[in-house]
C-alpha cells in the first residue's frame, strides 16, 4: 500500500468511481477510502484501548 500511496499522482488521487450503496458517498476518490480505513482502524483501536485499559493494561499508543 505505502508503494502504491507514494507513486500516485495528485491526478490518481482524485479518481472516482460511484458510491455502492446509502453508506458511502454518490462519488469516491482514492483519499476517501484511505481516510475511511484510518477512520475504521481507529475506531477499534479506541475499543481495544478502552478493553485494556478496563483490565488494567495499558493502552495502544495510536
């Protein structure tokens, strides 16, 4: 992924192909489903950490 990421143009950024369904917007671009993976892994980063903790672990360093 890091190579893919690093060799895209600010042109392939922006392509787009259509929203599959109500949960994703009418158009998406390659940012858009690279911010929704981050979005997505710090979510269950943030309930891992709250489990942990709860447990009296320390929490991931996100």
């Amino acid at each position: 992924m890091q190579e893919a990421i690093a060799r895209w143009t600010p042109e392939e950024w922006e392509k787009t192909r259509p929203g599959e369904d109500e949960t994703e917007p009418e158009v998406i671009t390659r940012s858009w489903v690279i911010w929704h993976l981050i979005e997505h892994d710090l979510y269950h980063g943030g309930q891992i950490s709250i489990t942990l903790v709860a447990h009296s672990l320390p929490a991931l360093a996100i």
